[in-house]
C-alpha cells in the first residue's frame, strides 16, 4: 500500500492527519508543500489548494475530518472514536466544533479575505484570540471523566483539541491552565508521546 500525506509546515489540519497515521502505525511519505505550490502544482492533487490531501494507491482525499474518518473506517485495529455509539457522537461533536466552529474562521486564507486591511502579526494576534476565546466555551463539556476530552480513552478528540490549542500558542496566545493539563496528560501516554508530530513553522 502506497500512502502519501501532503502537508504543509504549521498546517494544524494536517497535524490532526499525521497523529492519526502515527497512532495508526500506518506507514506513510510526507510530502513538504510550499505557500507557492498551494496555488499552482498542487492543484493538480487538491484543487481546493488545501492541505492536507492524503493519496491511498493513488486516490486523493481531501479535507482532514473526511481523512481520519476514512483512516478509522479501514483501520480498525487501534481505535480513536470511541467504543459505543454514544461515545462516537461526543468525539465527532468535539471534532466538527474545533473543525468548523474554532478553525474555519481563523483559517488564514478566510482571514485574508475577510479581513485584508490587518497585517501578518494583527491577524495572528486575532486568530489566537479567537481560538482561545472557543476554547473556554467547549472546556465545560470535556474531560469530565478522565484527562482525556471524551470517555477513558485517547481518541480523534483528543487529537483536535490539542492541535488547535497548540495553534493558539503558535499565535502568541497566553497559555490556559485547562488545555495545558489536557496536553500534559495525553503526553504521559507514551504512545500518544511517539505519535504526536513535532511542531514546526508555517510558511509566512
């Protein structure tokens, strides 16, 4: 099986799909996409000009939620949503705020858009605000039974509420006290530990 990830430094999209594939033990290429790729070659693979895409044997997905939700449906073995129904619904409720509610609006190209008049360090100060800002709203509905987001295990949830809370600290956003017990917690896990991506810059 041939499996590329195309990925972009600082992508908090394609952090989510790589902790996946990492936790997964699927093994896997990361393809490097530069800021001038996004709106040229790549779009051969992505015409969205989005990343992450992640080909299997040659055929392309897109959007990370579609992804790890593909990834969790063909392998099985090592679980991440969740071990009954009721547990599933909370993971996926987690993961479509942070996707849709948190990330979306503080995308940069959605900014760029909606906001041109700010510059570079305006906006990233606004997104780490935002993001912040959603965060205090999900923390009263998670980790209620155990360090992890939802239920007693490390799970998809898990995996976006941290990427996004290291996104907000990639801003210069203050650190939180609840997010930051949250990210220690999963870390003493020691598979969690290995799977997890390292941290690295976007392209500015």
């Amino acid at each position: 099986m041939d499996v590329l990830l195309y990925s972009a430094k600082g992508s908090n999209c394609s952090e989510r799909v790589q902790w996946v594939l990492n936790f997964k033990r699927i093994p896997y290429q990361r393809i490097e996409v530069s800021s001038q790729e996004l709106g040229s070659s790549y779009l051969t693979v992505n015409p969205f000009g989005y990343v992450p895409s992640l080909s299997v044997d040659g055929l392309v997905f897109s959007e990370s939620m579609a992804i790890v939700e593909y990834l969790e449906e063909r392998f099985t073995d090592i679980p991440l949503l969740g071990n009954n129904l009721n547990e599933k619904t909370h993971i996926r409720r987690v993961c479509e705020y942070v996707n849709g509610s948190i990330h979306s609006p503080q995308n940069k190209t959605v900014l760029k858009f909606f906001r041109p008049d700010l510059d570079d360090s305006s906006k990233r100060q606004l997104r780490g605000e935002w993001i912040t800002h959603c965060l205090d709203k999900l923390s009263a509905s998670i980790c209620h039974d155990s360090g992890y987001v939802i239920g007693h295990n490390f799970s998809l949830a898990d995996i976006f509420v941290a990427s996004i809370y290291k996104k907000a600290r990639q801003h210069g956003a203050a650190g939180h006290e609840f997010y930051h017990q949250h990210l220690m917690f999963i870390r003493n896990n020691e598979q969690v530990a290995r799977a997890e991506p390292p941290e690295d810059k976007p392209h500015e």
